[in-house]
C-alpha cells in the first residue's frame, strides 16, 4: 500500500471513530505560532488548517493552551441573544498513541504503519472539533479572552 492512501483511509478512520471535523496540522508549525506554552496564547489561524474560521468577521479571538491542549475560537453571533458569544473548542492531540491504538486503527483503516506512515504521525498534531457544549453560548468572554481582545 502506497503512503498517498494510507493517510486519507486512517483519516477517514479516524473521522468515523471520533464523529467530529479533524484537521491535520504540522506540530513545528503549531509551535512556531505559540510563544509562551504556560498559559493559553492567542494564534493566528491563518497559518492553521482552521484558516477558514478566519474569513468569518465575527471572529474575536483565536486561543491555544497547551496546559489543556485546546484551541478554543471565540465568535461574536448577535443571532444568539442574548448569549452572543459562541465558542468553537478542538482537541489538540500530540502524539496519537497516547489516546488511540493505533495498531488497531491501523488495522481496522486498511492502511499499513509503514516509516512514511509514522513519520506523519510523528511530525503532525490531530485537531478533532468537540461538540458544542454548555459553554458554547454565553453572555460573557472568560478573562483570558477578554485580556487578548483588549490588547488586539
């Protein structure tokens, strides 16, 4: 099996398994946009995956904390009244095998875990979209977003 068709079965696999939008991302490049990883830093989406979000005018900010490897994006939505402000969360998932098997993925995927195939594994951090929870809606922005707006 040749490494252009493992990536997209074990990503199809893995979209089945988790229910939600994934995104790959390269893990030097989530770092190089993060600059200080003990407390939660804003990121420019643009040089994510998620870069579509951006286009959005609504967006407020973008915020990644490694603390409890989520990207959380705040948006403005005056349809929501009178909690306007929604958040979106993504998992970070830096290294799969700490949250996946990944041999029985591998296996149930049709994919074979060959040196291309963990060497994308190696070099790139999962984004996996949770479903919107109790605090997707609120009238208010925690602290944290609120700091990185004012100073924006």
């Amino acid at each position: 099996m040749d490494w252009e068709n493992s990536i997209p079965r074990f990503t199809f696999y893995l979209h089945r398994t988790c229910g939600q939008s994934l995104f790959w991302f390269d893990k030097s490049k989530l770092r190089s946009l993060t600059s200080n990883f003990n407390k939660p830093v804003e990121i420019n989406l643009k040089d994510t995956p998620l870069k579509g979000i951006t286009l959005n005018e609504d967006l407020l900010c973008s915020i990644y904390s490694q603390e409890s490897q989520v990207i959380e994006i705040y948006r403005y939505d005056a349809n929501d009244q009178p909690d306007v402000f929604n958040k979106d969360t993504y998992k970070v998932y830096e290294n799969l095998s700490d949250h996946f098997d990944i041999d029985e993925m591998v296996t149930k995927s049709s994919t074979c875990e060959n040196f291309n195939f963990n060497q994308f594994i190696q070099n790139h951090i999962l984004l996996v979209k949770q479903k919107p929870g109790a605090n997707h809606w609120s009238t208010e922005l925690p602290d944290y977003a609120r700091v990185i707006i004012s100073s924006t």
